[in-house]
C-alpha cells in the first residue's frame, strides 16, 4: 500500500485518534491513504463509525500486538 500519511496515536485515548485523522484528511487530496496507528481499543468501532459518517474508505483495520492500525483512504 501507498501511505500518503501516518498518524500515531498511541497511548491517547478517545476522542484523540478521531480527532487527529479528521485534521490530516482536511488537508488531504481524494485519494490519500492514511495510516492510523493507536493503542486504544475503542479505535474498533470508532474508526468504522467515523468513516461511515465522513464516507472515507476504511481499507483495513487489524490488531498488532497491543496496537490497532487503519488504514482509511479519502473520498471526495
């Protein structure tokens, strides 16, 4: 995968990931794929929920050890 940007949040909690990928896809082209990377386990269902709020693509959500990473393309 092309990543167009990594945010890693770990170690902050909700609503700090949310937050932080909503701020870096203001400023992204349709198209970007971004990379989130949190330790907080709400990400499961926050990240699906937010994307299908915004109509962002959520491409892959997976657990790695005690992180979970998205990875979320721009729509639009």
């Amino acid at each position: 995968m092309d990543i167009t940007e990594r945010i890693d949040t770990s170690g902050a909690f909700c609503p700090m990931p949310i937050l932080e990928i909503a701020k870096v896809m203001r400023r992204l082209s349709a198209g970007a794929l971004v990379e989130l990377i949190s330790t907080d386990r709400g990400l499961e269902a926050d990240l699906p929920a937010w994307c299908d709020a915004t109509g962002h693509e959520l491409v892959r959500l997976e657990r790695r050890g005690t992180s979970y990473v998205g990875f979320v393309r721009k729509v639009g």
